[in-house]
C-alpha cells in the first residue's frame, strides 16, 4: 500500500498537479485594521511568491517554507474581499477571506 501512495504522489507531481494536503490557512472572516496570520502547510522547503489582491490593490510577497510550513502576518487595511495565490513548483494554492469594517460603537442615552 505504501508503494502504491508513493507512486501515486509521483504522479500527481509528474502532472503538475498540487500534492493532497497542501494548504494555505486563514480565518474566513477577520476585522479590518487588525492583524491576521496566514499559515501554509505541508509545503516543499523554499522561497515563493504570495500574491495578495484586495480592495487596494495587488501585492507580492515572499514565503520561506521551513519545515514545510510558513507563518505570515497580513493587515487588511480596508474592509473586503481579499484572495491570496500561493505559487510552488507543483501548482497554485488559494486561499480568500473577507475583511470586515470596523463596529462603530452604539451610542446610548445616559
């Protein structure tokens, strides 16, 4: 069986096809202005780059995986949609998130 799964993944990486497992992680939601960490994992060792488009713009950073994983703090100035693309040698990953306004606080009578 483990031979089989070890050809199979050769395969799938021969096709250029991104290896099961392979994640970019990040909360669905978050609030603007605020910090939030983006995590990859399961990744080959090595630098790519990270495009993140938002209501701002297009930005491109740069990941090192160690240990086949990475840990990135984004901040999401503007409320919106956000869409991260990871790019490896095997293929893109994806990942979107949604950055919420900031609560305006309800004002009551004393």
């Amino acid at each position: 069986m483990r031979a089989f799964l070890t050809r199979a993944m050769g395969f799938l990486l021969a096709l250029g096809l991104p290896v099961l497992g392979q994640s970019l992680v990040v909360p669905k939601e978050v609030q603007a202005g605020r910090p939030v960490v983006l995590e990859g994992r399961d990744l080959p060792e090595g630098r790519f780059p990270l495009v993140l488009e938002g209501p701002e713009g297009q930005e491109t950073l740069e990941v090192e995986a160690q240990g086949g994983r990475f840990q990135l703090e984004l901040h999401p100035k503007a409320p919106g949609e956000y869409r991260l693309r990871l790019s490896l040698p095997a293929g893109a990953l994806e990942a979107r998130f949604t950055a919420l306004a900031p609560a305006t606080p309800e004002l009551t009578r004393e």
